[in-house]
C-alpha cells in the first residue's frame, strides 16, 4: 500500500468509444483519472481515440515514449468487429503479464459485470511502463481499478527497481 503522499507513479488513460471520439461527452475517462488519483498515481492526462486499431496503437505508444508509469485503455475490449483494442495492444508489448488479464476478468465475473468477464482484454510491459486493458463499462472501470491498483503498484516497483 502506498504511504500518504508517496506518488505510485504517473498514469495515462486512453479512453476508445467512437462516439466520445466524435463529440459525445466522456464519462469513462474522468472516472479512471479520479479512481487512479485515489491510488496515489499522477494522470497526465487522458486521451480519446476512435475504436481504430493504428489511433490507439499510436494512444498506447505515445504513452510509453512519453515515460508513464502505467497506462490504462477503456473500451473497445468486447467481441464487436469495432472492438479491436486487444489486437492494438499486443502488437506492442514486450512481455504480457497473463496473471492481471486474468484479475480482472475473474473480479468482473465474481461482481456480474458481463463485459469485465468477458473481455479480451490484455496486461503487459511495454519498455518500462505497464500497459492494462478494461472493458469500457463504469462497473467494469470501477472493479477493473479495484483490482489493478495494488497490482499496478507492486508491478511499476518492481520495473523501477530495474532501472539503472
């Protein structure tokens, strides 16, 4: 657990619904950046993008040039054609972390949250930084955060602890 006042880390949220990409108001990304900020991490911002596999590629990397610690995407994890987020990010992790995936799912399925159970969702490490997929649901944001936030702590320690 963190220590009042010590700093998890610095977070992005990329947030995939084409209808906030077009205009509709985003009611996913306020809520990671207040549940991320209530686990001790800095949000540098949050970034919309449309469910396109190259936008949020280009989201994610973006992300991971910049040097976040960890950086969460919402939506776009179902088995719609549009939802195309897990293809997007695989493509650029260097080690998956399976054990969070898993989290998440099974947390969604305990708590009833259809689309947090059965999301494709992946977790994994891309250079330094922790990259996390939650389905896009306020339900699944909240279990997903719930379950990420003490992982996601223990997970960018131990990354750091690398660094030299």
């Amino acid at each position: 657990m963190e220590q009042a006042g010590e700093l998890a880390g610095r977070a992005l949220v990329v947030v995939v619904d084409d209808r906030t990409a077009h205009g509709e108001e985003d009611h996913s990304g306020p809520l990671v950046t207040e549940l991320l900020g209530e686990a001790g991490f800095l949000v540098d911002g949050v970034v919309v993008v449309p469910a396109d596999e190259i936008e949020i590629r280009n989201a994610l990397n973006t992300a991971v040039i910049g040097g976040v610690d960890l950086v969460i995407s919402v939506g776009g994890t179902g088995v719609s054609p549009r939802d195309v987020t897990p293809e997007a990010t695989r493509t650029m992790l260097d080690r998956e972390l399976l054990g969070i995936a898993e989290a998440l799912r099974s947390s969604g399925l305990a708590a009833g949250i259809s689309d947090a159970g059965l999301s494709r969702g992946l977790a994994g490490v891309s250079g330094s930084t922790l990259v996390v997929n939650i389905a896009g649901s306020r339900a699944s944001v909240r279990d997903g955060m719930a379950t990420l936030g003490p992982l996601a702590a223990y997970i960018i320690a131990q990354l750091s602890s690398l660094d030299i």
